[in-house]
C-alpha cells in the first residue's frame, strides 16, 4: 500500500474519523463502516489530512488550474489542500460553492476564484453512489469551468445502482471523461484491517457489505 493510503487510514483511525458498527448512508444503505471527515477538526490533524490529498493527486500527474471545494464538507478539504499545494511551491487559485443563494453584498453561490475558462480539481471526502460529485460537476460547468478530475479522501467502490455494477467513480470518470482519484479505497481498508489486530473482527461484515454493494473490480 502506498505510503499516502496508508498515513490517511492510520490518521482517520486516530481522529475516529473511521468509525465501524451500522451506519444508514445518504443513499438508504446500511453500512458496517461510516467515513466522517469532519472529525480531522484541528489544524494539525487537517494539515496532514491535505498532505494526504496532496500526494495523491500529485501522483496522478493530473493537471489543473482551480481548487474547488464543494459545501459543506470539500470547502475546509479543498481550502486545505490548496495551502499544501502552496507549501510545495504552487499557488493555486480557489473556488467554493455555498448551498444556499446570497441576495446581497456579492450575491449569488460561488465564492473565490473564477472558474470561467479553467480546468478544475474538485476535492471533497467521499464518494458512495456519486449523487454529490454529480452536483459538484454540474456547479463547475455552470460557472463555465471545465472539470479536470475529482479527488476525494474515501472511494466507497458502490454501485451507483443495481442495474450498473460500475462504482459510482467509474460511472463519473467515464461519463465525466476526467480521472476519480482516492487517497483511499474500500479495497485499502481492507487491506489494512487485515494488518491492524484491533480491525481485524470487521472484517467480516466489510466483505459481506461489499458482496452487496460493491462494484466489480
Ligand atoms: P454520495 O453522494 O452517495 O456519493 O455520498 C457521498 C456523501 O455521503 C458524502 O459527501 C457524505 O455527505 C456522505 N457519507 C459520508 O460522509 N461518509 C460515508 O462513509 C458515507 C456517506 C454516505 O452517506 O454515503
């Protein structure tokens, strides 16, 4: 396991941003595991948390211009991961949506960087059956961006649906045309349950979760 899928499984564990007993998801699904990014709630624990970010893009060689985080949850992801890049000597611009439209001083939904014209990395945690990175999509485009791939923390490898045995990030990268990169999969944590003796009793219920809702390899 690579050494960025790795630190982000051990500093999720930490922070008890993995949390295992049953879980009911956006999407109706009972799940044995739930994936909660807002426990990485100080700035150290965030700080490593966009490293993680970080070195996944970078090793995808992805390219981009524009950091967008969507409400709520991508918006402290994408702005850290934005300071990281800075870190490492790029200063990107960045862009971040709010649910609910402003009728007055600036207006509208989008804050920061204009996206107009430029390719754009969304960052947010979790991908399951894909309905927000969906939205996520539609918002850059609205706002005459062009989506250049997705990152998130956590890669569920759902089925968007029972008649479509692609993951939900398949089904987004090929319709979408752009990569969906994670930090981490499901098959990941698996792997490091399987190392990890405190883990090691959840196994099971994973596997059977995954014989359910899991997509084809
Ligand atoms: P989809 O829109 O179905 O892809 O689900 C993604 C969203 O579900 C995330 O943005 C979260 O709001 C929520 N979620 C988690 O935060 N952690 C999980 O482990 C699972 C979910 C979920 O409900 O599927």
């Amino acid at each position: 396991m690579s050494d960025h899928r790795y630190r982000f499984l051990q500093l999720a564990l930490t922070a008890d941003a993995l949390r295992f007993g049953q879980f009911t998801l956006k999407s109706g699904r009972l799940s044995p595991y739930f994936f909660n990014a807002g426990r990485f709630d100080s700035g150290a624990r965030m700080a490593q948390l966009a490293a993680c970010y970080a070195d996944a893009v970078e090793a995808t060689g992805l390219k981009f211009d524009v950091v967008f985080g969507p409400a709520y949850k991508g918006i402290p992801l994408a702005t850290a991961t934005a300071c990281e890049f800075a870190q490492r000597g790029r200063d990107l611009p960045l862009s971040f949506n709010r649910k609910e439209a402003k009728d007055h001083g600036e207006g509208g939904n989008l804050i920061g960087a204009d996206m107009n014209g430029k390719r754009v990395l969304i960052v947010d945690d979790v991908i399951t059956a894909g309905t927000a990175i969906r939205e996520a999509l539609t918002i850059i485009k609205g706002a005459g961006g062009t989506p250049a791939g997705i990152v998130v923390a956590l890669d569920r490898q759902e089925i968007a649906s029972e008649t479509d045995r692609r993951s939900a990030a398949q089904s987004v990268a090929e319709e979408a045309g752009i990569p969906v990169v994670a930090v981490a999969t499901l098959a990941d944590l698996l792997d490091f349950a399987s190392g990890n003796p405190e883990l090691v009793g959840y196994r099971q219920p994973l596997e059977d979760y995954r014989s359910r809702y899991g997509s084809r390899p």
